[in-house]
C-alpha cells in the first residue's frame, strides 16, 4: 500500500508534535547518615530519622514520566509514601547535602561549596510558562496541589541544603508539589517582593497551563529548615492565611522574636494573593517587605492563623551579609508608601521578565530580571 505524500507530511507532524517516554527505574539507594553539625542531637532521635536522612525508600519504584507535547514540558515523579510522619526530625546539613545529588543521581561534588547545582535537563526561552517538574503520591489521595516559590540568588549551598531536607517532607505529607526556584539575575540590589510576586505568577500560569491548578503557594525562605513534619505544608483557604515559621534557631526560637511578621515561610491561596495585590515592588534590599505584607493582609481583613512554638520550629542556616542584599535604610518610608498604594502596586504593576527557564529531575529555575532601582 503505497501513502501519499500529503499523508506522510501529516504523520510525521503528528509524531513529531507529541512524544511520550515512560522511565520505570528501580532504586535501591542506601544513603549513610553522616555525622550531624549540632553533636547535641540524640542518639534515639538520630536513629529514629534514619529514613529521613535515606530520603528514599529501598526497594521503591519511582516512576518518572516526561512529557513533551504541544510544547509542553512535564515531568510527573511518582513516590510511594515514605512510611508516615515522623515528628520532630533531624536537622543534618551534610546528610541533607548529599541527599539532594542522590536524587540528582549524579556523585557527591569534591567541593561542596561550589556554585554547581547539577546538570540541567533542559533549558527554555522566556515563552516557557508551561515547564513544571509536579512530585505527587502514587495513590489519589493527594491533600493539596502546592506550588514551593523559593526567592535566590547565589545561594546554591544553601538551595542544595534546603532540597534535599525538605523534599522527603512534602513527600511524606501526601502532598503533589511543585518547587519553583526563582533566581534574581543581574547585579541589582535584591528585590524580593518582585521574586515573588514573578514566582507566584509564574507558577500559577505554569499550573493552568499543565492542568494542574495549585491549591496553596508556600512562599520559604531559602535558609529555613524545618524541625517537625508534623507542620503541615498547606493552605487553610477561607480568609486564613498561614504563617508557618514561628520559631527560629537564630533568634533562640523565641516566639515571633524581634518584631517578626510573617516572613520565612508563609502558605497563601491564589485568591488571598491575589486579594493583597501580593507583596510590594518598592523594597530594594533586606528587610521591610514582609511588614508590608503583613499589613495588607490585615487591610484586606484577612487573618493570620500560626502553629504553637514548639511545632513551628525552624532552623536557620546561618550565613554573612550579601554585598547585593544590603540593610534597606529607607524600609520605614516605603513601608508607608506600600500601605497606601496597596491596589496600584503588587501583581498589578509588576513589570519582570523572565529570562530563562532551567528545568531539573526535582525542581525547575526561573531566572529573572527583575528591573532597576530607582
């Protein structure tokens, strides 16, 4: 039978258009619990969060599916429940280090402290709002759709630390989640209200295009590890807003110490963003911008709902000052004017451009240009 030419052209457009490739791997990783910062953790407690540190089950199948259609980039990673929460779980950077290139599958780095993050699978020009990397349980009954939005730039020790203690957590909590690592590019002072407020619009783009709308969008702090996964990563909805660090190693886990609001690590819905006009654009540098989110939530009569101390422990890997992150000597000016300008300046003034999209096995990167100061 012979095919006309016009038909070939069609079929060759039709596979080309659409390719599918189904990765079934087995892993039987065993990963050795090595000897924590903090020496002060128990022998009981280090035993007990033997599989934390391991991350991954042995004898599991991860089901890997990547998808490649209508230019639509996708990788769905399947994981079977890690066996339950844990509670209090231990805090250890080193192990945590090599859990994150275990899941890279690539071997531990001769110098920890590089910049390296591992081989990219694939990078996007600035129309890719349809690239996603969505971790979710093997069975139905997933809790929450969750988008991680981390605010970066050149902390790649820190990100590597962060990934591989959190990751297991999410896992463990049935949760599907994807992490959107949204790095400031360029040598302009920080902005992270304008990371942010790029991640959120992002990632709710990337999940409408994909088809997975995402339930809550955990705004986390690079550097904040947290002590129980018994602190649930989700979203109260309603007119609930969840503040989740309430307790932090570097303040001596004193409550809300130092005049705290509702920076670290804060679970919103996209309503609630969205009814905030997210965070401010103004703020150059650190500190400020999360008081000001702070006070939209309450002008928007939304409420802020915090887990007791205890469970709401973080630990804060420490770190110097970054020359492109100074102290923000005018945050009290801008405080006000963000206050007052609440609906003209948020989500509906942000004027970014995505640059770049970097896609990895466990999270994708979204380098942005976030403007200039003025």
């Amino acid at each position: 039978m012979r095919i006309s030419k016009s038909w070939t052209v069609i079929l060759v457009g039709i596979f080309t258009m659409c390719t599918v490739s189904l990765l079934v791997h087995y892993t039987d990783r065993i990963a050795v619990i090595a000897k924590s910062r903090k020496s002060s953790t128990s022998k009981g407690l280090a035993e007990k969060n033997a599989a934390f540190n391991v991350q991954l089950l042995r004898d599991t199948m991860t089901i890997t599916r990547t998808v490649h259609c209508d230019e639509i980039t996708v990788i769905r990673s399947h994981h079977t429940d890690a066996g339950g929460l844990l509670g209090k779980i231990l805090v250890d950077m080193d192990s945590s280090e090599k859990n994150y290139w275990n899941e890279l599958g690539e071997d531990y780095p001769v110098n920890p402290s590089s910049t390296y993050l591992g081989s990219f699978i694939n990078k996007f020009n600035v129309t890719s709002d349809s690239v996603a990397v969505i971790h979710g349980p093997r069975s139905s009954a997933r809790v929450q759709r969750i988008a991680v939005i981390i605010p970066f730039r050149d902390r790649e020790s820190h990100l590597r630390i962060f990934l591989g203690h959190t990751i297991p957590v999410l896992r463990r909590q049935g949760n599907a989640f994807s992490i959107f690592v949204v790095e400031q590019i360029g040598n302009d002072t920080f902005n992270k209200g304008r990371i942010m407020n790029s991640g959120f619009k992002h990632a709710r783009a990337v999940g409408n295009k994909v088809n997975v709308t995402f339930d809550c969008f955990i705004f986390h702090d690079v550097d904040m590890l947290v002590e129980s996964d018994n602190l649930l990563y989700r979203c109260s909805k309603g007119d609930i807003v969840d503040h989740l660090s309430t307790s932090v190693s570097k303040f001596e886990y004193d409550p809300l110490c130092c005049g705290m609001t509702v920076g670290g690590v804060l679970a919103m819905t996209s309503d609630q963003y969205e009814k905030v006009n997210g965070f401010p654009n103004n703020f150059w540098g650190w500190g400020g911008e999360d008081d000001a989110l702070n006070e939209r939530i309450k002008k928007k009569g939304l409420r802020i709902s915090r887990p007791n101390p205890e469970l709401g422990r973080f630990t804060m890997i420490t770190h110097g000052v970054d020359k492109l992150n100074p102290r923000n000597s005018g945050r009290i000016q801008a405080l006000k004017k963000s206050t007052e300008a609440l609906d003209v300046d948020g989500l509906t003034s942000l004027n970014t451009e995505i640059e770049e999209v970097q896609m990895y096995s466990t999270f994708v990167k979204v380098r942005i240009n976030v403007g200039h100061q003025q």
